[in-house]
C-alpha cells in the first residue's frame, strides 16, 4: 500500500466531524451509524463541517481540499419564501404554463399595489400570508381581505388552493428529501422514502369563520402535534394511521383512489428539477 493509499485510509477510518446542530438525530447518526470522530475542539483539524444554516462563500473559499460542508453557498435562494418566488416568477415570465406549478404570489412590499389590484377583480378570494424568513408555520396567517396586511410586511402572499387534495377528508403536504450533489454540472438525487404531514381537523373550504384555525388549513407538524387530535404514530411497521405517515403510504392511496401514483411522481420530479434549474445560476457561484 502507498504512503497516500494509507493516509487516505487512515483518514477514512477516523472522520472528524465539526458539528453544530440543534438536532440529536444528526448527532446520533453520525456519532453511532457512521462512526464519525465528533470534533471537541475548536481547532480547523476537521473533514466535515455540519450545521442547520446556511454558509458563506468566504467560508467556503477558506476549505481545505479534503474538507467537506453540508450547504452550498447561496441556498437562500431555494430556501427563503421570498427569494424562492421571485426565481420561480422570472421563469414564469419567461417559459409560461411550463412554470404554472405554483399559485399567483406576489411578493411585499414591492408587489403591493399589484396585489391590492388583483384582490379586487372578480371572485371573492382567499390569501395564504407567509413571513419571508421564518419556518415551522410561524407568522402564516389566511385572510380574505389583503387590507389586513400593512403594505411594509416583508413577506410572500399566494392565492390559497381551496380544493386541495384530501386523504381521509384530511389536508396534507408532502415532505420529499432531495440531494443536492453538485451544482455544475447540477446534480440532484431525490430519495425514494418520505413524509406526508396531515393536518388535525377535516378541510372545510374557507370562510370568515374558519380563517384562524390553523389545524384545518396548515399542515405543519410543529402546529398540529399540539392539537387535541393529533394521533401520534408509534408503529414504525404500521404507516396507514396518524398524522405522520410514510410517502409510501400516499402513493398507494393514490392508487387505490383512482389515480396513478408513477405519473404523479413523475410530476412532482419534473417539479424538483424545474426549481433547480430556476436556482442553478446562483446556486453555482
């Protein structure tokens, strides 16, 4: 064996890993599945760096050649609500009904006037108003008047999807991991298994009555495990109950329903590729 074959080795064998999460699950991963060498110091002696938030280019460009980070500069623009938007709205202007995935958003305070002018034509309308920077359902509120809204907020407005999807009379998002791997060329991996986050309250479509209950028009799980209905799932074998179940799940209900599970993951991949392309440019800096 060569004297880089070796180092090589031996660096393989003891991965450092410089962690900054506020997750355990991470930790326990790989601490204990990959046996990684958690790094205790505050030293830069480490082969991968793991954090919740995003990175800099300047950190990236003082990497080691064998250092590895789990964020690529400039993921802000898939990440934040408002930045996200407007890259999907420039191909929307640009390639039409190919970009038609997403509903009419404006984005505030610089879409104002224009979202004052769309609410008042035609049909009474509902709003979905999403804080610009924050997760975990924070700050989203639904209004049918969009006076509510001072014209300063800095957030995103979408029209809200009254007919959505149900399972069970239930809402429900899908959440569906994806990889990036490389950004030029692009690179992207999206793996098989997922979540379906349901919400606690059968849908009713929009009223003044029922704007504020956010157990029936949200599906975030960070809202919705606080509701007296919520159902946890301890049954990891068993992923037909709860409001947390297996992507797996969903694709077989589909079937079952009358719809075809293959098209509709082919869609939802069409999906995935055309918003990294909407990125790709920034994302390759």
């Amino acid at each position: 064996m060569s004297y880089r074959s070796a180092q090589e080795k031996t660096r393989q064998e003891t991965m450092v890993v410089d962690l900054h999460t506020d997750y355990p699950i991470i930790t326990r991963i790989l601490r204990d599945h990959f046996s990684f060498k958690l790094n205790d110091t505050s030293t830069n002696d480490w082969d991968l760096y793991w954090m919740d938030l995003g990175i800099t280019p300047d950190f990236v460009t003082k990497l080691k050649p064998h250092q590895k980070v789990n964020h690529f500069p400039n993921m802000s623009c898939l990440h934040r609500k408002n930045q996200l938007a407007r890259n999907l709205s420039k191909m929307y202007r640009k390639f039409g009904g190919d970009y038609g995935f997403f509903p009419q958003t404006w984005i505030l305070p610089g879409d104002w006037s224009w979202l004052r002018i769309d609410a008042s034509r035609g049909e009474d309308k509902t709003f979905i108003v999403k804080p610009e920077g924050l997760s975990q359902g924070k700050g989203i509120y639904l209004i049918k008047d969009v006076e509510e809204i001072s014209p300063f907020d800095r957030c995103v407005v979408q029209k809200y999807v009254g007919n959505p999807y149900l399972i069970d009379g239930l809402k429900f998002d899908l959440r569906m991991y994806v990889l990036v791997y490389g950004c030029d060329p692009l690179r992207i991996y999206v793996f098989k298994e997922g979540l379906a986050r349901f919400s606690t309250e059968d849908y009713v479509k929009p009223t003044q009555h029922n704007l504020q209950n956010q157990y029936i028009h949200l599906t975030n799980y960070t809202i919705n495990k606080f509701s007296k209905k919520f159902v946890f799932n301890s049954d990891a074998e068993n992923p037909t109950v709860g409001h947390k179940r297996s992507l797996a799940f969903v694709w077989d209900y589909v079937d079952k329903h009358g719809g075809n599970s293959s098209l509709l993951r082919s869609n939802i991949n069409d999906i995935i590729v055309k918003t990294f392309c909407a990125v790709q440019p920034q994302l390759s800096r």
